[in-house]
C-alpha cells in the first residue's frame, strides 16, 4: 500500500505560489506609489520655486525676493549613461507675468548647452546632458551619482553680455522606473543683475531595481548551492551519475550571466554585487562540472556485464560450491537431506549451498 503524503507538503506547492503573488504585489505597489510621488513637482512655494501668492498670482520667489515676471523651469529626468558617467535632463520653459506665452528671442542656458527660442514652437525646451562623475557603479545596486550644471535664462543671443537676465524658478519632475532622480539648487551667483543657478542632481536606483538584484544574487546562491550539493551526493554516495545531471553545468555556466543581467538596467559585469554572487557561482559550478565529468567517465569506463556473462558466472559458481568440501566440523545440508530436511535457497538464478553444524554422524 502506497504510502500517505502529509497534507502539508500536498499543499506546499500552492503556498509558495500564493507568497510569490504577494511579494510580487507588494513590490509593484511601491513602485506606483514611488512613482507617482517622484512625478509631482517637489519643492513648491519654497525659495527658488514656482509659487501662488495670496491673491492667487503665479510667482518666483527667488534671490530673497518675490518676481511676478519670470520663467518656470521643469527638470525632467531622463536617463543616464552609467559608462560615460552623463545624466540628461529635459528642461521645459513656462513663462509668468510678461513672459506667459511671449519666450521669443529668450535663450536659456545650461551648461555647455543653450538654445533662443523664437515664440513659434509649442513646447519650449532644451535636452542638457551633463557630468555625473561622483558615483561608483561598482556599488550596484547602491550606487549613486552625483552632478551639477548652471542654468540661467536671459533676453537676446549669446553672449549674455548686453542681455537681461530673468529670474528662474524650478521643479524636479523625477521619474522613476530603473533610477530615480532628485535635483536641487546648490547655489546662486551674487553678481548684482544677474540670475544664475548652479543645478545639483543625485540619481540612484529605484527600490525595484535594488530588489530585483538582490533577488536575483540570491537566486544565483540557491541554484549553486543545489548543483553543489547534487555533486557531493552523487560522489559521496556512490550514486549513479545520470547524463542530464551532467549537461545541466555547462547550461548553468551559460545562464548565470543572463540572470544576472536580469536586474534592470544593470551596469557591466564587475561590480562587488558580481563578486558574491556570480563569479562564487561560476567557480563552484565549474568545480562541480570538472567532478561530474571525471566521475562520468570513469563509469563509462567500466563495461557492463551482459546477460551471457552473468548466467556463466553464476553457472560457474555453483559448480564449485557443488564440488567443494564443505569446512571442517560443518556438513552440506543436502548430504544430510534425509535428517535435517531439504533446504535449498536461490540467489541471482544459482542455487546457494548452505552448511550447518554437524551434531549428527
């Protein structure tokens, strides 16, 4: 009669799936919720930003004073080039006071990139790609990178130097998927009649993104850990070693790598993520595949023995056994058949002879 499972490991399966489903619920909840707050415009009605006044009149406060004509400036995160260390922003124009809807003949600056925009396009921007040299993407997925640039607007064509400058007020739209982006105003310059703005940005990985590589440094962990331990088993044991188990290490060697380049937008392979994770799996599993395959070979090395064989090796024994004298002070149970009683017993098709001690002549 088969023997019963435990209701528990009937179930175990469905549990497991059910703790997926939620923690996959869970984190992509997060990411709404980070999302949609990183997507508002921060810093509102504080200095340097966009503001509406009592009487409900859009304004900059700025410079430690309050402008009714001046220029909204949005700063939307883009991406970044993790290699060559740039972030890109988009930098949208909106105008207030005098400046709503007349940006003719206005340039906007920001640093080594700058545009005049001539009133006819709809939506007034500038792409700007600057340095994010403070950053070590080796620390992925903790890595953050760091940069600055100067903004300033002003009336005319460069050069600025016969221009009007006018007063800017900013927002960080910070999107969220792979990174997510934060910008602030370092610093102003204090040169009387001029407005300009040194942008600071810190960009970092998003808390999916975290998750996700250190879920899959883990999965790395696990799938090592169980072809070790099936290696070891099969060594140690003396356990037949089957094909398939074999050619599964040349396939984990190929998908290690591909796991974990899983993690989105993850940086090239040598980070000190890399290091604990998949260059510990390659070694072990490359270990493991080294023993399979010797151990492999050393059993096809063994010939098999065919039926023919076998039945002549068995013939052959009895045979002796038959003719053999049995040991001193023991007599064959055949020969003495008639006292004791028959007992032959077989094992592997030959006929096994059994001695018992003789308590009669």
């Amino acid at each position: 009669m088969p023997e019963s499972v435990p209701i528990w490991r009937r179930l175990f399966p469905l549990l497991l799936l059910i703790l997926v489903v939620i923690v996959a619920a869970v984190v992509n909840v997060l990411y709404k919720q980070q999302g949609a707050a990183l997507s508002k415009p921060t810093a509102l009605c504080v200095n340097n930003a966009p503001c509406i006044d009592s009487n409900g009149v859009p304004v900059v406060k700025t410079y430690n004073t309050t402008f009714t004509d001046a220029l909204v400036i949005s700063a939307h995160f883009v991406t970044i080039d993790q290699v060559a260390e740039k972030v890109s922003y988009r930098l949208t124009v909106d105008g207030i006071g005098k400046y709503e809807g007349n940006l003719g003949n206005i340039t906007l600056v920001a640093g080594d990139s700058y545009k005049t925009f001539d009133g006819t396009t709809t939506t007034v921007g500038l792409d700007v790609s600057f340095g994010a040299t403070d950053g070590d993407v080796s620390s992925f997925p903790f890595d953050i990178h760091a940069g600055s640039s100067t903004v300033t607007a002003f009336v005319g064509k460069p050069p600025a130097a016969n221009g009007t400058f006018i007063p800017l007020g900013f927002q960080n739209m910070g999107t969220t998927g792979s990174f997510t982006s934060v910008a602030l105003i370092l610093g102003v310059d204090n040169t009387p009649g001029v407005y300009a703005y040194q942008i600071g940005v810190a960009v970092g990985r998003s808390s999916a993104t975290k998750f996700f590589a250190i879920f899959t440094a883990f999965l790395q962990w696990v799938i090592t850990l169980g072809y070790g331990f099936i290696t070891v088993d099969i060594r140690f044991r003396g356990r037949k070693l089957e094909f398939p188990i074999l050619a599964m290490g040349p396939g984990l060697l190929f998908a290690m790598p591909g796991i974990r380049n899983a993690a989105p937008n993850a940086p090239p392979i040598g980070t000190q993520l890399d290091m604990a994770s998949l260059f510990f799996a390659l070694a072990v599993i490359g270990l493991c595949l080294c023993a399979n395959i010797f151990r492999y070979l050393w059993e096809a090395g063994i010939p098999p023995s065919t039926p023919a064989a076998a039945a002549s090796s068995a013939s052959s024994s009895a045979a002796t056994l038959t003719t053999s004298k049995p040991p001193l002070g023991y007599a064959s149970v055949r020969a003495q058949s008639e006292v004791w009683g028959t007992d032959h017993r077989f094992k592997g098709g030959a006929e096994e002879e059994r001695y018992e001690p003789r308590y009669r002549s």
